[in-house]
C-alpha cells in the first residue's frame, strides 16, 4: 500500500511515520504547495492524508477532489479541532473520512486499513468493468470517460494534454500468415511493451480492433513525441514470437496531438486530429510519429 502524506508541520509527521513505519510499504510526504498535487500524481498513492491545518488546504483539497484520477482515492483529512462549521463546509466534498487531533495510533490504522480495503475492492472490480480481457489495456468506454475528465481538467488549469493513437503495420499480414491466436500474442505483448515505455499517469486504451489510444496527461507536443518515438523504436527492435517459435518482426504508426485548453474543442474533434495524424503517418511510409496541430484561431 502506498501513503501519501500531506502536512507542514515536522512534529506531526514525525509522529504518523512512526506510527505507520511498520504497516505501510511506501510512505509519501510532501508540504503543502503548489507543487502538491504534481508529487501527489508521481508517487501514484492508494491513499491520501491531508493535515488540514491551514487555509490554503481548502484549495489544495479541491484540486484533489476534482482532478481526473485522484478523485477516486480515498482522502483522510486531520483536523485540528471538531468545529461544527468546518464539517458542515467539508460535507460538500468527496472526502473518505476524517481524524480529530490528538488521535491514537489505532485510530488512525482503523481509518487506513478501512480505506484499504475499499482500494482492493475498487481494484477488481474496476478491473472487471474497464479492462480489454486480451490486452488488458483500458476499454473504449472507460477510456473516453477517462477524456472528458481530462479535458475537464485541461480547461479550468491550462495543462496540456496529449492524445495519440498507433495501430501495428499491417497486421492482417500477421493473421493471415500465422493466424490469429498469434495475432492476440502479438497484441498483448504490443501492449505490456507500451505499459512499459509509458510514464505512470498515461492512460492506454483499446480503440477497436489492432487501434489502440494513448492518453498522456500533463505532457505537451515535445516531450510526447519523445515518448512516443521511443516506444515506436522499443517496437521495432522487439522481437515477437509465434507459438512454434518462429520470429515476426512488428512495427506501429503513431498519430498524436496535444490540447492546451483551446475553447470549443469537443472530444470527438481531438480524437479526429490523432486520427488523422495516424492517417498521414500510414500515407507517409508507415513505422513512424506523426502530429497534427488542433488548429487555434
């Protein structure tokens, strides 16, 4: 289980890592800044605690709720003291549970195992409603949910947002030559190759068929491409196997575009860009990284 801990008082998390060095794996703490809700989305946590000691932490505990991933771990709050007015304002947020100061070490290990729990929960059965069972990447479904939060997002802070879509150079080649059940090996090792070469807040999805979607949060044109073109190249040098063991060689098209917040600009027409940057790397030779800009006006 991994904890993330919000707080900038030295007194306190001293205390709560003592408390908890034994019964978390990976404990995460940050101060409470602009830059938290950045750190919170590198470690990735199953948990969140936020020392709620400060006025600042209403705009902090707003972001958390409201960003695209985030909303969905469970979030402790300690509080200082029980005022009355505190809790009503707090009902208006999405917040799992909350700790009143002092508080015992049991208490507050009742709060994270309780939470955990949920976590687990969440974990299979999400797993079960949102994963492709073959490639085990995310289902179209899902994944466009998963866009309009961002985009969502996007919008209200201005942070780029990229979208890429890439499917494997012909692949009927594939099927047709070694048949399909190393048609689905391919696909799924294609895609542990993606999990692979993908930064942790990526998004990858099954858009339909061999086309497969990549959502890449916070990530504008430049670094994208040098994403992309990485895990193009990853592909290329890999070598996929049949189930007698006969070598394929695979390569993937990859069209991407970037979304910084333009107004008007709905899902469909963002996809509809990578489409036809896809498009155009396919005309243009196929195994390479190709953008097309969301035009500004």
């Amino acid at each position: 289980m991994n904890l993330f801990v919000c707080s900038n008082r030295e007194k306190f998390i001293k205390k709560l890592s003592d408390f908890l060095k034994e019964e978390v794996k990976n404990l995460f703490v940050s101060p409470i800044d602009d830059e938290t809700i950045d750190r919170i989305y590198k470690s990735q946590p199953d948990i969140i605690i936020l020392d709620f000691c400060l006025r600042t932490c209403w705009k902090l505990l707003k972001k958390i709720v409201q960003a695209p991933s985030l909303r969905e771990i469970p979030l402790i709050l300690i509080l200082r003291r029980k005022d009355e007015k505190t809790i009503e304002k707090l009902c208006n947020y999405e917040i799992f549970d909350y700790v009143i100061e002092p508080f015992l070490k049991c208490e507050i290990l009742m709060k994270i195992n309780k939470a955990s729990e949920i976590v687990e929960f969440k974990k299979d059965f999400n797993s079960l409603l949102t994963k492709d069972p073959l490639t085990g990447a995310y289902q179209r479904g899902f994944l466009l949910e998963k866009m309009h939060e961002e985009i969502q997002w996007c919008n209200l802070y201005k942070e780029p947002l990229t979208l890429a879509m890439f499917d494997i150079d012909f692949f009927k080649k594939v099927n047709d030559t070694y048949g399909h059940q190393t048609g689905d090996k391919v696909l799924i090792e294609l895609i542990h190759l993606a999990h692979n070469s993908m930064p942790e807040r990526a998004l990858i999805g099954r858009y339909g068929g061999e086309e497969f979607c990549i959502l890449l949060p916070g990530t504008d044109e430049n670094t994208a491409r040098e994403i992309l073109e990485s895990f193009r190249e990853k592909v290329e040098k890999n070598d996929f196997y049949t189930f007698k063991g006969e070598r394929i060689k695979n390569t993937i098209s990859i069209g991407f575009t970037t979304y910084y917040g333009e107004e008007g600009y709905s899902i469909d027409e963002i996809i509809q860009k990578a489409d036809i940057a896809l498009y155009k790397a396919k005309q243009s030779g196929r195994n390479r990284v190709i953008f097309e800009a969301i035009d500004v006006e």
